[in-house]
C-alpha cells in the first residue's frame, strides 16, 4: 500500500475516506493534571505504534445497510447517522463482509491506535478532549444532544482531520479489557484473553468527562445500545 495521507474506498456507491495516521511514540492514558481521571487510565505508559489508517468518521447508517442489508439502529432518519445498537461480534461480522466486497483487510482499532488518534497523532495539541480543551466544539454530548445522535462531521475535527472520536456514539475497539502497566509497548494488541471487550470516546447520553481522550469503558461483546457505534481501522 503507498503512503498516502487519505484512502477513498467506494463500496455499492457508497464512499467512505481512511486517513492516514503516522506511526510514533506516545503516553498512553490520562494526563497528568486530569483530575477527572478514572483508575483504569493509570499508570501512564510508553507506547509506539506503526503507522495505520483510520476512518474519518464512524461506520454510518448508510454504510451498514450497504454491506449488511438493515439497519439496527434506534435514531434513523439520516443516512449520515452513526450506525448504533451493534455488539462487538456484529462488528466482526461486517468487516468480513466488507473486506469480501474490497479485497482489503478492514478491522477495529486497536485501544492504542484508538488512543493516539484520538489525540492527534504526531500532531497532537495534548487536548483534553479529541481536537480541542472546549468538549462542545467536537463533542455530542448529554448537555448539547438533545437526548440523540447526530450526522457525523458536524463537529469541528481533531488535528488528523478525524471527526467525532469525542462523544456523538462510544466506539467499539479490538481488545479485550484488562489493567495498565507501566512498561513500554510496541503495537499492543491487549490482553490475549478476556469477558468483555472495550469501547472508547463517549456518547450523546453520557457526562463531558466521558468524552476524555483517555477514558476508557468494556462490556461483554455481545452488548448492543443506542449510544454505542464503531470505526473502522486498516494496516498500513
């Protein structure tokens, strides 16, 4: 695959855009002077990633329905909507379908990939939430939401040019849960076993302070909720 900063990907019509994230160094979990820190962002690690690609915005209504053939979400009417009310292993089940229809190897994003995306990347601004220290200038949360989601990319964009990371749907990703340490790691993929799966970014019905790059959520993979998407990751 060549080294661009955007892939553009047309499946039955419908386009979606992967961004380039480069590879680097960063401190994974909640910032030093963060104080609405929970346990489980702690210790703050060392982590270095290869570069990878991540969706712009999460896997819509439209996008769904194209590969699946329905859509299960509870807030539709707009075809931009995040698609919601999917468990982790219906998530494993479209990205087979549509790595069946692309050829190409489509997968959840790792927690830590998830992490530094949210972050910026190397362009990060060490924001509190993703793209900005203000939650209501990338985030659909409790206070602004009115009690649903919204089209994507309404918000304003984190440093990479990715939408929506804080709040709007959580975000299902690839690990199973499990504790810090505070060791360096190379491309951590989680722990090797577990109960429940992680999910990351905050939503429409929840707190500002869940809309924390560093907040971290799991739940049993077969869980489904209203306020609960995903977003597509893709090796470099």
């Amino acid at each position: 695959m060549e080294c661009q900063e955007r892939l553009t990907f047309i499946v039955k019509g419908i386009r979606f855009d992967m961004v380039r994230v480069e590879g680097g160094t960063f401190m994974m979990g909640a910032l030093p002077d963060d104080n609405e820190a929970f346990v489980p962002e702690l210790p703050r690690h060392s982590v270095s990633l290869s570069s990878f690609y991540m969706g712009e915005i999460v896997v819509t209504q439209e996008l769904w329905e194209t590969v699946i053939g329905n859509n299960p979400s509870y807030f539709t009417g707009y075809n931009q909507r995040p698609v919601e009310q999917v468990s982790w292993n219906d998530c494993q089940e479209f990205t087979r379908m549509l790595n069946s229809l692309t050829g190409k190897c489509f997968r959840l994003p790792t927690e830590a990939e998830w992490e530094y995306a949210a972050r910026g990347g190397n362009k990060s601004q060490g924001y509190k939430y993703s793209g900005s220290n203000n939650v209501g200038d990338v985030a659909w949360y409790d206070s602004n939401s009115n009690n649903q989601t919204h089209p994507v990319k309404q918000k304003q964009a984190n440093e990479l040019g990715i939408y929506d990371m804080s709040g709007n749907v959580w975000e299902w990703c690839s690990d199973w849960y499990g504790s810090y340490n505070s060791y360096s790691q190379t491309d951590p993929a989680g722990p090797s076993f577990g109960s429940d799966r992680v999910y990351r970014g905050g939503s429409w019905n929840y707190d500002a302070f869940l809309c924390r790059s560093s907040d971290r959520c799991w739940i049993a993979p077969d869980f489904k909720h209203s306020g609960l998407g995903f977003r597509l990751a893709l090796s470099e």
